[in-house]
C-alpha cells in the first residue's frame, strides 16, 4: 500500500512541475506581449492588441518567390496548440501554444532570433511590434489541440 502512495505522490509531483512550467512559459508569453504593445504603442498610440489580428496574421497566406503560398499555419497548422511539421523538411514541430508546450517562451531570446528567422523567411522583412504582440496573444488564447481524426 505504501509503494501506491509513494508512485501516486510522484506523479502528482510531476504533474505539478509540468503544470508549473507551462504556467511560467506563459508568464514569459504574456511578459512579452507587454514588450511588444509597449513599442506599438510608441509607433501608434492607439494601437490596442487584438486575438483576431493574431490570427488572421497567423494564417495570412504569402506568395513566396518560387510561387508557392505560404503561412505560420503552414507548417503549425490552422491550431498552434496542435503538433506541426515543416512544409519543406517534413521535421515535426512541437506545439506554438505555450499552454501545450511548456518549452515555448521559456528563452525569450530565443523567441526573439525565431521571429526574425521566420519572418524575414516568410515575410521578407521582420514582423513589426503590433505584428509579434496579436500573434503572441493568439497563441495564448489557443490552449486544446484538435481532436484527432
């Protein structure tokens, strides 16, 4: 009976780490957000966030040199609390949603050099404040992955 307790307290120990470390990962998130607004706002002061801008932006299909269309749901699916994989190398991505995945956000400035990477990729330029700051409360707001087919 003791050797029940004792595996039933572990693992409600390691649930409790992981429910832990998801949380922080969106504080981190949340943390940035803030960031980003903050220097929207100092190009737009109106500028207020939206979850809809997220992700139109998100899903917002970009015709790329070789002709082909393509969208952070290309390769993250149309629910970032989902699972992905790269359009090209076919490599599967991790969930975005940093409610899903308690490894996103957790190394801000490896957000930072992702969002650079990809948006020069995808958009050709970076991804302006206003651009980074929806995306990022999208991603927050999406926290159940689809259900499998």
């Amino acid at each position: 009976m003791k050797h029940t307790h004792i595996i039933l307290a572990a693992l409600l120990g390691f649930a409790s780490l992981t429910a832990h470390a998801a949380q922080a990962n969106v504080t981190n998130a949340e943390a940035l957000t803030k960031k980003y607004i903050g220097i929207a706002q100092t190009v737009n002061p109106e500028f207020v966030s939206s979850v809809t801008e997220g992700k139109m932006f998100f899903n917002r299909k970009i015709k790329m040199p070789n002709g082909k269309e393509m969208a952070c749901a290309s390769c993250h699916t149309t629910n970032p609390a989902n699972p992905g994989k790269h359009a090209l190398t076919g490599k599967s991505i991790e969930p975005l949603s940093p409610a899903v995945n308690n490894k996103r956000f957790k190394d801000l400035d490896k957000v930072e050099e992702k969002f650079t990477e990809h948006c020069n990729e995808i958009i050709g330029a970076d991804c302006t404040a206003a651009e980074k700051a929806n995306y990022i409360i999208y991603l927050l707001t999406e926290r159940t992955p689809s259900a499998k087919k």
